[in-house]
C-alpha cells in the first residue's frame, strides 16, 4: 500500500520541480507563472503538452528543443529528478500512511514542500542573477510564521516559537525594504534555512 504512496510522492515531487524551474525562468523576468502556456526561451515555439512531461520529454527530445533544435539546459532534468526524490524521501521520513490521517503529519509535509520549494527556487534564481527574490523569499517567511504559530498552538505554548515568529516578522518588513543590502538579505535567508531546518525537525523529536 505504502509503495503507491511513494510513487505519488515522486510523480509529484517531479511535477513541482518542473515548475520550479518555470519559477524560476518567470520570475524575475516578471512573467506569469501560471496562466501562460509554456514556450521555448530560444525560438519562443508555443509547447505542446507532450513537450513538457517532466523528466520523460527531456529523454525522448534528446535535450533539445523539438522546434528549433537548441539544448535544453540539463537543470531542468537535475531539478525534477532530484525534487522527485526529495518527495519521496520527505515521505519515507514522516512515515505517512494513508489509512490513517494525521494531521500533525499532513501539516509538517505541506510546510516541508513550501519551505523546499522556496528554497529551491530563491536558490537557483540566485544563481542566475546574485539576488535573492523578494517575493519569494517574503512567502516562504509567512508560511514559516504560520507554521510557527501552529507549532505554539500544538505544543502546548512553548515560548520560543512565539521569539521565532517575532524574528521572522522582522524578518519579512527588513527583506521587503528596497534598499536593504543584498549581503543582509543573504544571512537573513541562511537564517531562515535554519528555522525551517529547525520546525520539519520537531515532528521527528
Ligand atoms: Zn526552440
């Protein structure tokens, strides 16, 4: 039973990392994320559904576009496979079974895939441009918050994690400041990796 629970898991850790990496093309370039269709960045060709099957197409079009030939970056196949297995390890970890719903568990796997994939997307937009982006990096403080809250309201009010939702809270007015300086946008980032690092963390303790 667990295994087709595993196999979901990686199907969609895959199709996440598919538009992770369309994220992170949009993004910054300020285009829709999720209304227009999908188009080769070199001859703008309109994609076709069988063109973006994550991992599968990439294999069967040889890495290239199957318009005008160009290389598709292997990134795109890196980020699928590797979000896939991200999923699935996430998964094994929390030792979810679908026969019984636990909430607790549920609750720590949605904010493990909105804190993963802020991560995932801040980074690698990073990478391309030596900025952290705002807005992303803004809505992966507010799903921490509001996981910090509900870990307050869970164990039974333990003080610390309100002091950490403070610290987030300053975090996100500092980080939405235009002009801070993209070095303490770095360590309030590397700060927010081990808070999230921190929360996944106390369901296992
Ligand atoms: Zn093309």
């Amino acid at each position: 039973m667990n295994i087709i629970v595993y196999a979901y898991m990686f199907i969609i850790g895959v199709l996440l990392g598919s538009f992770y990496t369309l994220a992170v093309y949009r993004i910054p370039l300020k285009q829709d994320i999720t209304h227009t269709r999908s188009y080769c960045p070199k001859c703008n060709h309109k994609l076709n559904f069988w063109d973006l099957i994550p991992v599968l197409s990439y294999i069967f079009l040889g890495g290239k576009c199957r318009y005008c030939k160009s290389k598709i970056r292997p990134r795109y196949i890196i980020i699928e496979i590797l979000s896939g297995i991200a999923f699935l390890l996430f998964t094994i970890l929390l030792d979810i079974d679908i026969l019984k719903i636990e909430y607790t568990k549920i609750a720590a796997l949605i904010f493990g895939i909105l804190f993963f994939s802020t991560v995932i997307i801040v980074v690698a937009i990073f990478k391309d441009y030596k900025k952290i982006q705002i807005s992303v990096f803004n809505f992966g403080i507010i799903a921490e918050i509001i996981y910090m809250i509900y870990l307050y309201i869970l164990n039974t009010s333990i003080y610390r994690y309100i002091i950490y939702a403070m610290l987030l809270l300053i975090m996100i007015v500092i980080n939405s400041i235009k002009k801070t300086n993209e070095k303490i946008r770095i360590i309030m980032f590397l700060i927010f990796i081990l808070i999230g690092i921190y929360e996944i963390s106390i369901i296992f303790i």
